[in-house]
C-alpha cells in the first residue's frame, strides 16, 4: 500500500515538473517523461537553469 502512494505522489511530481516544462521548447510532454525516467528534481534544476524558449515566453505575456 505504501508502495501505491509512493508512485502516486512521484507521479504528481513529474506532473507538476511537466506543467513547469510546458512553456520551454520541449514542452509539457518531453519534461514530464524526463522527470518519470530521471527524477523530478533534477529535471526541475534544469529547468531552472535554462531560459525558456523565445516565442513561447513572449507569447504567454501578450495572450496569443
């Protein structure tokens, strides 16, 4: 049982590292399977690290 919850909440955070990665140029996919494979904090230290990508990160200002 504790097994199940452990997969459960390192799935939430793989989800919420995912929706961190959404904006970036490999998106909310790529960053999610990265986080299930590797480990949520590290991807999320990457994802600190790097910028996000140019267009994406204009366009969620303006709302296009």
């Amino acid at each position: 049982m504790a097994s199940a919850a452990f997969v459960i909440v390192y799935l939430i955070f793989c989800l919420l590292v995912g929706l961190c990665g959404a904006p970036r140029r490999a998106g909310f996919f790529a960053t999610f399977i990265l986080s299930v494979f590797f480990t949520p904090v590290l991807v999320l230290l990457v994802l600190m690290f790097t910028a996000p990508a140019r267009g994406r990160a204009q366009d969620a200002g303006t709302g296009r």
